[in-house]
C-alpha cells in the first residue's frame, strides 16, 4: 500500500548485497507509527537477546526476568476470533491477560496450516513442535501470534492511545505535526528543553518547552535524523553540513541492523490461498463482507501465515570456523521462517505457497559495518540517506543459504506431496551454493526490523548514543523510546520489544520524577 500519504516513502540507497537493488521500504507516518500498518505478528525474541542488552548496558533491569512485569503489563491475552479450544497452541504461563495491547491466536485455519502441523511431525528433529514461541525460548515451530483483537488491527495507537487514556487532561495529540528539531536550552550542562515543530517544510515553525524532559519516540530512521538536526551527532560530519555540532556523539546513525528475508515460491494444486484476495476485487469485496457481518471474522482475521519457524544453524557450519556465532547465546535462532498462503504480490496467474528464511544479521556492536542513517541535507522535512547493509557479511549469506535449504527440506516433506506442484524458480536441492547466493541477492529484501541507530550501552561506554536509563549520554532531560536504543535486532520482529521497551521506560521516567 504505498506509496501514499501515510507512510514516509523513502527510497533506501542501493544495496550491493542485494545486486545494488533498491527495494520498497515502507514506514508509518500516522498515530501508531509503524505498528499501525505492520504484518501484526508479536514475537518477544529470546531470553537470551534481553539478557545480552542487560549485559551491553551494564544494567539488568534489561535483563529478561526483570522484564516480566512490562512485557505481563503490555500484553492482552484475547480469544481468536473463532474462539478455537487454544489448548496445546500457546503456554498461558507466559502470558498476560489484563495488559493493554491486545495479542491472540489466528482465528481462521490456512490450507498450509495443516502440513506444516505435519512437518512438525514428520521432521520432528529439524522442525520440532513449540507450544509458544513467546516463553523465552523460540527455536521450533509454534503457532504464531499477533496483535489483533477480533479481527482488527491492535496498534499503538488503539491501545495506548485508546479511549480511555486519549481524553486524559494531561495529554494533548498535535495530528499533522512533523518535529524539526530539539534545541538547546542551556550549555552546562548540555541541556535540549525545547521541541520545534512544523505542519510542512514551508509553514510557520512552533516551539513548546518542556517543564520536565523530552522524550524521542520517532523510531529507528526519524530519531537519528532528528538528533542529528539538532546538532547531536559526530562533529566532523555535522559542521561539514553547516549544522553546529552541540553535542559529541558519533554513533547517532551508526549499528543499523535490519533483517533480511527471501522467500522460494511454488505452485500449488489448490485455489484456496490468498492470490485471488490480492488480484480479484469481487473475491476481497466477499471477504471484507463476511468480515464486517461476522464482527471481524472469516479469512481477512488472520496474517498470511500461521506458524513462525525459529532455526539455528547446525553447530558444525562451516562458518563458524571463520566467524564467531553472533547470536546472544544456544537457544536464540539464526533463522526464521513462515510459510505463507499465498504470494504477495502475486503473478496475474497461479496459486501459491511463499516459504523462505529471514536471517538474522552479523552485527558487531557499534563497528558493525551493516547499514547507517546519515542526513542527505539540513531540511528536516527531507528523507534521510538510509543504507540497510542487508547481506554485508559472510554470516549474513552464510545464514541465508542455509535457510533456503532448510526451506528445500521443509517442502521436501511428504506431508506437502500432491499440494506443492513444482517451484517457481529453478532453485532444487541440487542448486549450489553460489547459485543459491545469486537467488538471495536478486531476490531478498529488507524485513522492515530495524534498530540500533541511537544505541544503548553502559555508562562508562565512550560509545552509543543512550545509557541504560535511555538518556541522551552527555546531556540532561533528553531521552529516547523506541527501536533505534536497541543494540542489537532481537530475533524476530520487533515491535513487542518496543512495547516492552516502553513499559520499563515508563517507569525509569517516573521514577526519575517522583
Ligand atoms: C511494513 C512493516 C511490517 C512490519 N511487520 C512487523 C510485524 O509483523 N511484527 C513486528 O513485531 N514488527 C513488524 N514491523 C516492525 C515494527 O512495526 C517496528 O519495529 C515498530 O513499530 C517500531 O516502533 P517505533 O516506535 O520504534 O517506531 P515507529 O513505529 O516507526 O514509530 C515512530 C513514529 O514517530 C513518527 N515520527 C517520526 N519522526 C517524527 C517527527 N520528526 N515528528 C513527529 N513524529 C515523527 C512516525 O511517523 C511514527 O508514527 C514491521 C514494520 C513495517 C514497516
């Protein structure tokens, strides 16, 4: 759906590890921000990713057990639509029932559903069953969950800006408001009190300051951009774009991680999958119909795939003679993947079944050489240059092919015979390695996971942007909240971790206040 007026339509710069594509990267300029037009799956990561940021930042609030009570206080357990037994297809253990954001089961069963239920079987050592992926520990096949409520969308926005809490006195919402700059209020200590705004590049500019702090939640792309307008960022690089440098910090940019995924499609004997929605307007118009007479019901209440697939690679991979394993500990997957019902978008003729490996990068904290956000010029209201570095390292390809294969060995199971016909590329178990290169590079894209653009580290750290309390290092009553603080991409899709990220920051800013 884009582009169009609620996303920010950047065009990313070429990609060498993807044969200097450039490929489509969307991202929600609208309340809610990127969670109100996401794919809706939550996926927390593992113990071991939040374990990592407690050991990074020296502070184990971080830490996975500490964060408990945020991730119970963001999460809504929900019925799925159907309201299915859920028995044996989520662990209610690790779960929150009375939180805000709304998370569930799907509520309508895909054709694809029921052999990947049979993989799980069938290849039990490769593909084993997880009754939730969510419990800390996601390698295995687990039925994915996500934030919807009913059959709609739960974002952000409908949940923490929901009825209850948008009337509130103390909350004012400014719609068609783009932040140009924070600007500094006091020299020592450094301190930035004051926002200006703007409704468009040419209209008036208005300043509000705060009485308190100044909080950033313009996510892993706008925050960096913004910080570094504000005169926050590597000097050199500052004065050389006319912009006076007023605070030394040159990470703001740096340690962008985004996965990358690529999918291997086939065709298949059934005319059941998702193309039809996509190409056919009478097919869509029949569905959102039963949706709206079924209280959000019907085949348009689920994503496009529901199971989620978390892998590592086999210890023995010859990378590792070569390569330290950059996953935060044993049971945190190199590889997710989902077999999708369908191909998005898809050819005018044929039916489908999408199946493919999203990797997760090599990323070497702050000298990681992957992608970075740099300004492109001073006008706030222009795009900023945003290199994805997607497949930049050995570890990266090495991870990708082997997701592939294990993707050949996935539809290679009985349990798809006389339902997946024939593949659409020629990519077999026979394919090569360097072939199976090239398809990654001519055919994988960036999976929209980014973070790492204001990173935190401990406070003694002379690198990153934020410290364990998510403030600007260096300067007073600055603090960033959202995706761009995490140093490293968890394994799997981010946004939970934003939730989480903001249920603790909730408390660090009241607690630095009360
Ligand atoms: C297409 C797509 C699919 C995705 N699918 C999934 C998924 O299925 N599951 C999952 O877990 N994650 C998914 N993600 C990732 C997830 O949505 C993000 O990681 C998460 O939303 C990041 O939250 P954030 O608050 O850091 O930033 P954002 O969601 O980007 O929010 C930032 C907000 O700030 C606003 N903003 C930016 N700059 C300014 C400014 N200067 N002034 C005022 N406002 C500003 C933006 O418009 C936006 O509303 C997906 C992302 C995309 C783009």
């Amino acid at each position: 759906m884009y582009p169009n007026p609620r996303d920010w339509n950047y065009t990313v710069a070429p990609l060498p590890g993807l044969d200097g594509r450039i490929p489509p990267f969307p991202r929600g300029r609208l309340l809610g921000g990127c969670s109100s037009m996401n794919g809706m799956q939550y996926i927390r990561g593992s113990k071991e990713d939040y374990d990592r940021y407690a050991r990074v930042s020296g502070d184990p609030g971080w830490g996975w057990d500490a964060l408990q009570p945020y991730i119970r206080r963001n999460e809504h357990w929900t019925p799925p639509v159907d309201n299915h037994n859920q028995t044996g297809q989520f662990n209610p253990a690790v779960h929150g029932f009375h939180g805000i954001n709304a998370v569930s089961l799907p509520g309508f069963l895909l054709p694809v559903d029921v052999m990947v239920q049979q993989v799980t079987q069938e290849l039990s050592d490769e593909f084993p069953f997880n009754l939730d992926y969510n419990s800390g520990y996601p390698l295995g096949v687990s039925w994915t969950q996500s934030t919807i409520k009913h059959g709609k969308r739960s974002s952000s926005f409908t949940s923490y800006l929901g009825p209850e809490f948008i009337g509130r006195p103390n909350l004012h919402v400014v719609l068609n408001a783009q932040v140009t700059r924070v600007i500094q209020t006091s020299q020592r200590p450094a301190t930035f009190k004051m926002v200006e705004f703007a409704e468009s590049r040419n209209s008036a500019r208005y300043h509000i300051a705060a009485t308190k702090e100044v909080i950033i939640s313009a996510g892993a792309i706008e925050t960096p951009k913004l910080l570094m307008n504000s005169g926050i960022g590597d000097p050199t690089v500052l004065s050389s774009l006319g912009i006076k440098a007023r605070v030394n910090l040159p990470d703001v940019g740096k340690n962008l991680s985004v996965h990358t995924g690529v999918s291997l499609n086939y065709f298949v004997n059934s005319t059941d999958t998702f193309d039809d929605i996509i190409r056919n307007l009478t097919v869509r118009q029949m569905l959102l119909d039963q949706w709206l007479a079924t209280d959000g019901g019907g085949r348009l209440s689920v994503v496009y795939a529901d199971h989620d697939i978390f892998e590592r690679l086999p210890s023995n991979s010859s990378i590792f003679e070569v390569h330290a394993d950059p996953a935060p500990g044993p049971n945190s997957p190199h590889i997710q993947s989902i077999a999708s019902n369908g191909l998005f978008p898809p050819p005018p003729e044929g039916h489908f079944v999408s199946v493919g490996p999203t990797c997760d990068p090599e990323l070497t904290f702050i000298s990681h050489s992957g992608g970075s956000i740099e300004l492109n010029t001073t006008n706030p209201f222009d795009n900023p240059l945003i290199n994805l570095g997607c497949l930049s390292t050995d570890f990266d390809i090495a991870a990708i092919r082997e997701g592939m294969k294990s993707t050949l060995r996935l539809i290679g199971a009985k349990a798809w015979e006389g339902y997946v016909l024939s593949p659409v590329s020629n990519i077999t178990t026979a394919t090569t390695d360097a072939d199976l290169e090239a398809y990654a590079r001519a055919n994988a894209a960036p999976n929209y996971h980014v973070v790492g653009t204001a990173s935190m580290s401990s406070r003694d750290a002379n690198y990153g942007v934020v410290d364990p309390d998510l403030l600007i290092k260096g300067v007073k009553h600055l603090r960033v909240v959202d995706a761009s603080v995490w140093p490293y991409v968890p394994s799997g899709n981010t946004q939970a971790s934003v939730y989480i990220l903001a249920e603790r920051a909730a408390d660090l800013i009241k607690a630095t206040w009360e």
